[in-house]
C-alpha cells in the first residue's frame, strides 16, 4: 500500500509498504478522503510538539475491507468515519468518562502515525457507520463536526438564547449550524467578510466584523444591542485560539454567560481580574470529543448543501505539499481542503467517464 511519510519541515515522501495485518478487536479500512486542518499544517511546517517523520491525517472516512467479525456487527464494505482519539480507560478523567482529555491521550495524525495512507487498521470501537446515502467525501467532516458539537455540548446551549460565534473558520461555522439547529439565536464574528457571509448561510441571524481595539465599531455594538437583551450574549464560543478574541468574549458576554474556548494556541491572553467575578462567568474549556462523530454525521447528513459549502479545494495525496501551501494562501478562501486517496480518484474517474458516456 502507498503512506505519505512528512519526514522533516515541508517534506513528504511517499513509499509503498506492505498492508497491515488484521487482529483481533480491529478492521481494515480502505482510506478514501481525508481532510485537513490547521493541525497538520503546523506538523508538515514542523511547528507542532511530536516528532517527524510521521504519517499525518486525522480527519479521514474510508470503507471496511477486513474485520474481525465477532468482535463487531459491522460488515465489510461498509463505509465508515474513523475517530483518531487514543485514550487509556484508566486515569481520573477517563474513570469520570471525560476520555477526551485522558492524562496520556494521543491522535492518529499528530502524535502517532495516521490516515494519509491506503489502508489502516482500526479497533471496531473506533468505527463508525454513515447515515444512509451519505456522501464518503462530505463523512470527512465528521471529526471536525464532532470538535464544533463538543463546543456546543460544553456550551449546555438554550433555545431562544443569543449566542456569540467568535471565527467563523470550519469549527466556527459548524457550531453556527449546530446552535442554530438547537434553537439558539447566534451572532457570528470574523476578519473576513467572505466567512461572515457562509456564518449566515449556516444560520447566523447577524455578524460582526472583528477589529483589534476597540473590537465594537457602532455598527457592532448596535447588533449586541438589538439581538441581546440581557446586555451581551449568554453564550460565547471562542474558535479562533487569538487571546484579544477570548479577551473580547469575557469582556462581551453577559452576567452569568458562559464562555466556551475551543480555539487553541500557546499565547497568553490579559484579563482583568474583575470582569470573570464580577459577572460569575462560567468559563469552560473544549478539546476533542466525547463520541460525538456519530451524532455530527447525522447532522452533516441532514444540511448536505451547508456541508458541501465547508468544502473548497481537493487534492490527490501526490499532491500533498500543493495542499498545504495553498492554506498559507490568504487569496484562496481556504476551508476544509480533502486529500483524494488512489481509490477516490478511481471512483472519480470512473463517475467521470460514466457520465461521459451515458449521460
């Protein structure tokens, strides 16, 4: 089978190795799309704390070709999206089933090898079937929409109250959908006017356009006003990792909000020791997912067309080190970008000519 190896800084080399062997508890998958996040971008720039060489791809959907049979009831040739997460079982937030921050958890694609190859083995419980009729290539998004769901769940979001989305990138933009599917008025924010427009195509009753300092040009502030009575939004998801964002969402949000940071970096971010007290804001963190790839499909599933939106550019894993350029392109509008394995290509190519001829 042919594995995409990043060997060093912006360097992938691509070997044939021989197939995995299947034991027990596991399967072996047909990889078909993998997707691809700010994560493995600073893993191919080798700005990420693991160790090169290493076999990226976390984000990824392919379809059973072996399984161990008694040790699950799925069957081969059944398409599947993949949870990349490692955890022990056994240290204090694993026995309080908080897995997602395990002291020792790991990642397929980040820490350990991963799915930018032809064909991985998996344990059966890390497995899980598609909705019915859906697309392989959208179930990449699968993983994404489980971290943006996570954010949400951390949230305990209400119907009818008003939430701020700060970034409006994939996670940004899904917990957009994801709220507004519960019932929850949100106001979406980012740099980007072109982000702020998908934001309300994913159900953003109103944006604002993010600044530095002050944050809130009148325009901004007359939004806050209008949609939030309680004199800020009651729920805040942070998704963009800036510090003046998350100093901005503690600042903005309303006595008693919650405010939920998801975006992830290494800054430091100033606040002022009054604003968490004096307005007892309940200030959660997010990482990961408690299982929820499952409950993100279905969701994805049911808004195909939004879906479709999160995807902008695809790429052939020859074309790997082209991809990850491409999300250093400020012009490109990147979203998610979907790495085509061989036997996406073929499926492709075989749709193509079939509509050639028999259309």
């Amino acid at each position: 089978m042919l594995r995409a190896h990043t060997v060093a800084r912006r360097t992938i080399e691509l070997r044939e190795e021989p197939d995995p062997v299947v034991t027990d508890g596991h399967a072996l998958v047909r990889v078909h799309h993998v997707a691809l996040c700010g994560t493995d971008h600073s893993i191919w720039d080798d700005n990420y704390p693991t160790e090169l060489p290493m076999v990226q791809g976390h984000e990824f959907v392919g379809v059973i070709e072996q399984i161990d049979a008694q040790a699950s009831d799925l069957a081969v040739g059944t398409p599947v999206a993949v949870s990349p997460m490692v955890y022990c079982g056994t240290c204090g937030p694993c026995a309080a089933e908080r897995y997602n921050v395990c002291e020792t958890i790991s990642c397929l694609g980040c820490y350990e090898d991963g799915a930018l190859a032809e064909l991985i083995a998996m344990p059966v419980e890390k497995l899980h079937p598609l909705p019915s009729d859906m697309p392989l290539r959208l179930a990449a998004l699968g993983e994404p929409g489980s971290i943006a769901m996570q954010a949400v769940n951390r949230g305990t979001p209400q119907p009818g109250e008003t939430a701020l989305v700060l970034g409006c990138g994939p996670i940004g933009l899904l917990a957009t959908l994801f709220l507004t599917e519960r019932g929850v008025k949100v106001i979406a924010s980012d740099l980007d006017e072109h982000r702020m427009q998908l934001a309300r195509d994913f159900g953003a009753v109103a944006t604002i356009a993010a600044g530095t300092d002050p944050f809130l040009d009148t325009a901004g502030a007359d939004v806050l006003a209008e949609h939030c009575p309680l004199g800020g939004p009651t729920l805040v998801i942070e998704a963009t990792g800036v510090p003046v964002s998350f100093e901005n969402a503690v600042r903005l949000a309303a006595p008693t909000a919650r405010v939920v940071q998801v975006g992830i970096s290494t800054a430091v971010a100033a606040l002022s020791m009054r604003d968490v007290p004096f307005k007892e804001l309940d200030i959660r963190g997010s990482r990961n997912s408690l299982n929820l790839i499952p409950q993100a499909l279905e969701v994805l599933n049911s808004r195909q067309d939004l879906a479709y939106k999160l995807i902008t550019h695809s790429f052939g894993v020859g074309q790997l080190s082209e991809a990850f350029e491409t999300m250093e392109d400020p012009t490109a509008q990147v979203g998610k970008i979907i790495i085509d394995m061989p036997v996406a290509n073929q499926a492709n190519a075989d749709e193509q000519f079939l509509e050639v001829n028999y259309s």
